[in-house]
C-alpha cells in the first residue's frame, strides 16, 4: 500500500470507529482480517495514524476546527510537517487515495490554528470536565500525569508461579528471542517492548505467563491469597485477577470468579485451561444458582476481590479512544455502581477476613471517595496500610501513593510507570456478623 492509501484506510477506520463506539484495537484486528492486502508495515502505519490521532484528537481538532476523519488526519499531516501544497497531493483523488480536498479544507488548512492559543484540556487531549476531575486528584502534578497518558504503555506479563518462577520464565523468553527486565514493583513481573509478538511464543500458549500490567499484578498481590483459601473475585471480567489469585493459591483452595457477563465468564475458560489451574469456578451474578452460592458463601470467605466496573481513565495510554467514549453522566453513573457492588460484596467477607477495593480509575470520586463512604456506613470493617500489606506479600522496595488518603495504594503512569490504579485493602473486625 502506498502512504497515500495508509490515510485513506485511517479516514475510512475513523468514520466507522466514530459511529459505533467500538474499542479501537477490537475493530482494527477485524478491519485487517477482512483487508488481507494489507501486509504487516501497511498495518503498523495505519496502527500508528489511527493511534496517534486519538492521542492528538482535541489538539488535532482544535487546529483544524473540525473532528471528522479527513480534517483529523489533514490536521495529523500538518503536525508531521507538511504543507498545504503536500497535504493536496496525498489528498489527490487516484485510485486507493482520498478524494481531493475541497475548497473548504484548503482555507481550513490555510487557516489552521496554533496550539499555543489553546486551553490546557486540549493540549492535554481530554475534555473540559475530565481536566477538572484530573486536576481534582493531581492538582500541581496534572501536567504531568496527562502526560504521561498520551504516551505508548509496555508490555507486561505475570509469571504464572503455579507452573514457574520468574528466573526460569525470564530465561525461557530469552530462549524465544523475547528479551525481558523484571518490572520494579511486581516481584513476579517481567517487562518487554510494546511491539513483542508474544501470544505466538510457547510461554504464552502453554501459560507460563499472562498479560498483565504490573499494577494489576501489584493489586493482585496485595490482596495476599494463600493456599487452601476462600476468595470470590466479584467482577471477574476478563480473568486477569482470578487467575493471579488462583496461582497465589498454587491450586489449592477454591476461587469464585462472578461476573454478571456471561460471555466474560466464557473468555475466562480457556485462559484458566492455559494457566493449568484447577481451582477456579465461574458463575453469572444474578442466576438462581449463584443467589443459592452467595447465600452459602455469607460470611464465610477469606477474600473478596472487587474490581469494580470504573471509568478507566487509568488504562488510556492502551485505550486512547476511550476518553472520548466518557461522559460525565456515564461517571455519575459508575459511582453509583461502585457503592452498590461495594456493600453486596462486603457481605460475603468472614471475620478477620479482606475485602479489597480496586479500580483502573485515576478520579477521586471512584475511589478515595468511594472507601471513605463506605468505611463510615461500615464500622465493622477497618483499612489497611496498603505499605503494611505490601511488606508481607511483596516484599519489594514500597513506592509512594499518589493516593489523598491514607493507607491506601494509587499507581499512576507519571509517578510510577504503570497503568493508573487503585488498591485499598481492608478488614472486617473480629465481630459479630449482622
């Protein structure tokens, strides 16, 4: 494919991607699936343009004074250095390019708006109210976690300590040509380049290691799982924690993965067979048999993992389509959830047993916010320092939270380089369960 026909492909991604909201990465695998012309650099091109605009797309907009596919990918052009006159030309109407710019767009381009007259939101490629939120949590440092959003994530994979250790793992990449470090907090993380192939690498199929970012890995960590234990992951969706926590157990004990998405619970399967663990059940929240089960597992489990649903501001870095997909109603709406999800799940907690709060969110109102309501309407249950926990379980250097309140653990990709997250752990008192 000529470059020429790379912004065509990107105009063409863009309307449709616009239109039905779909996450990007899902509808580019199907897009190349059905575009075989495409080889593997015409994909990493197109990847690249689409990828790029949406970390620029306010900026973007704000140059061109439009959001449609073609004034982005003229405005994307115009930040790659070219000129009006360049821009015409791989606009030019030939077979596989796009149809030559109208009048329009060429006094738009002509006219085409510094940034430097542009508000912080748009130079930080969020919108006004989700600048607000940021701003809200950071304050000073906002800048610079903004920043850090808009830049590429690595790829990081659990080591499954039920098959492996992370020596071996480490050494078994390198023997398939995928060089790794081992990540800083996770003490069984490992790090590679984003653009690794590794789903094709036997370590991958045969479920030595699992995707996962290390501050998911440090969540689940946190949580302190050990062998012959009782532990529902309550919001299981894809199974990344269930399956953390179910190597923690080293096959021993028994974890109840829920999810009100059948499907989810489905996906889960396969990588539960991959992984080689036995000790893991799926079951559909809100189905007559899982009532049955968590009226029998009421005060009776050692763990309960939460993982709410959030807005996962945390994640943009590998989803920058997603902060357009958020609106605030949507944030109202979540925060509710979360408080629901909270207090059902907290029921199930033993005493002396944890209940532990996570969410890929970076806005106070889905998480310091949410514990403190719910330690206040819940005086049974007590938080634990997250710095305590960590010294147990992971036994790696503590970092600093960027968390306002204490004793709870928030990651960013700023101040940490993960994934933006949020754990806080905490225990229901030896008392009398109501």
């Amino acid at each position: 494919m000529r470059p020429e026909a790379h912004l065509a492909a990107t105009i063409e991604i863009l309307s449709t991607l616009f239109e039905t909201a779909r996450p990007t990465d899902k509808y580019l695998d199907g897009y190349f699936k059905a575009n075989r012309y495409a080889g593997s650099k015409d994909k990493r091109a197109i990847r690249t343009i689409v990828y790029d605009i949406y970390r620029h797309l306010r900026q973007y907009e704000f140059v061109i004074g439009s959001a449609q596919p073609r004034s982005l990918v003229m405005a994307y052009l115009l930040g790659q250095g070219d000129d009006a006159e360049t821009i015409g030309q791989k606009f030019n109407g030939e077979k596989y390019a796009a149809a030559n710019l109208s009048d329009d767009e060429v006094t738009a381009i002509a006219n085409a708006k510094n940034l430097k007259d542009a508000s912080k939101a748009v130079l930080q490629n969020v919108a006004d109210w989700q600048y607000a939120q940021f701003n809200n949590q950071f304050g000073d440092n906002t800048e610079s976690e903004l920043e850090a959003l808009n830049q590429q994530a690595s790829l990081d994979v659990r080591v499954n300590t039920a098959q492996t250790n992370i020596e071996d793992a480490q050494k078994a990449l390198s023997k398939q040509g995928l060089e790794s470090v081992a990540t800083s907090l996770s003490p069984i993380g490992l790090r590679l380049e984003p653009t690794t192939q590794l789903t094709q690498s036997p370590s991958y199929r045969y479920g030595a290691v699992e995707i996962q970012d290390e501050a998911a890995q440090v969540a689940s960590l946190l949580a302190g799982a050990k062998p012959k234990m009782s532990i529902v992951d309550y919001c299981a969706g894809g199974g990344g924690k269930t399956l953390a926590l179910a190597a923690q157990m080293q096959n021993k004990g028994q974890v109840y993965a829920l999810d009100i998405d059948q499907a989810r619970l489905k996906a889960i399967k396969p990588r539960i067979d991959r992984a080689k663990l036995h000790n893991v059940q799926t079951h559909k929240l809100g189905s007559e048999k899982t009532n049955q089960l968590m009226y029998e597992l009421a005060g009776n489990v050692d763990i309960t993992f939460v993982d709410a649903p959030c807005s996962g501001t945390g994640t943009w870095r590998r989803a920058p389509d997603a902060r357009f997909n958020l609106t605030e109603d949507m944030l109202n709406q979540l925060v509710q959830r979360q408080s629901h999800i909270l207090e059902s799940a907290s029921k199930l907690v033993k005493n002396g047993g944890k209940l532990v709060y996570a969410t890929c969110s970076l806005f106070s109102a889905e998480n310091e916010n949410q514990v403190s309501k719910f330690l206040a309407n819940n005086a049974e249950f007590e938080l634990l320092p997250f710095a305590q926990e960590w010294e147990i379980h992971l036994k790696t250097p503590v970092p600093q939270s960027a968390s306002s309140l204490e004793g709870t653990l928030l990651l960013t990709p700023n101040q940490h380089n993960t994934d933006g997250f949020f754990v806080a752990v905490m225990q229901r008192k030896n008392l009398p369960i109501s």
